[in-house]
C-alpha cells in the first residue's frame, strides 16, 4: 500500500521561518533580553499614558526587535548611543494605542 503524506504549499518555507523565529528567541534571553517582558512593558506604557521611556542597554538586533514590538503599539521609537551601550527610548504619539486585532497576531 502506497501512502501519500499531505503537503501544503508553503509548509517547508513556514516550518523554516518558525525555527529561525525560535533561535532567534533564545539567543534573545541569553542576551538577558525577554520579549515578553519588554512587550508586557509597552502594554503598560501605553495603558499608563507614559510619555518617554528608555529601555536597558541591548544588542543591535535586539533593538530592532524592541522597536517591530513599539510600532504595534504605535510608539514612535528610536535606537540611541552606540556598541554595547546602545538603547531603545519610545515616545508617545497621538497615534498611541492597545494593539488592533490584526496587531495581535503580528504579536503572536
């Protein structure tokens, strides 16, 4: 008996990018950055009405990662100092909210 494993397009490239996405979170948290954290962080920067907020020193690419998570919520952000004193601030913009349905599954 011959059996055919179902395969959906585009499952191969899906699995791919979901490993990177893993390894990529771990070498976050052994960096000491936690996205969950940081995205509880903005949750409350949002909900508080804060204006300004610096975040701890990180990496480059840690950085970048910080600021996809403030533009859901529509924090305006920016990367400031350089090498291993680099940091993310957010700001506040009129623009500011809890993320919309659709942002959350970019958040997922």
């Amino acid at each position: 008996m011959f059996l055919l494993q179902a395969c959906f397009s585009g499952e191969k490239k899906k699995h791919r990018k979901e490993m990177i996405a893993v390894k990529r979170r771990e070498r976050m948290l052994r960096r000491g950055v936690d996205l969950e954290k940081i995205n509880s962080k903005l949750e409350q920067i949002v909900l508080d009405q804060v204006d300004m907020f610096a975040f701890q020193p990180m990496h480059p690419r840690d950085c970048s990662q910080v600021r996809r998570l403030a533009a859901i919520y529509r924090l305006s952000s920016g990367c400031q100092g350089s090498g291993k004193k680099r940091f993310v601030t957010v700001t506040r913009t009129q623009y500011t909210s809890m993320p919309s349905s659709s942002d959350k599954l970019r958040l997922e």
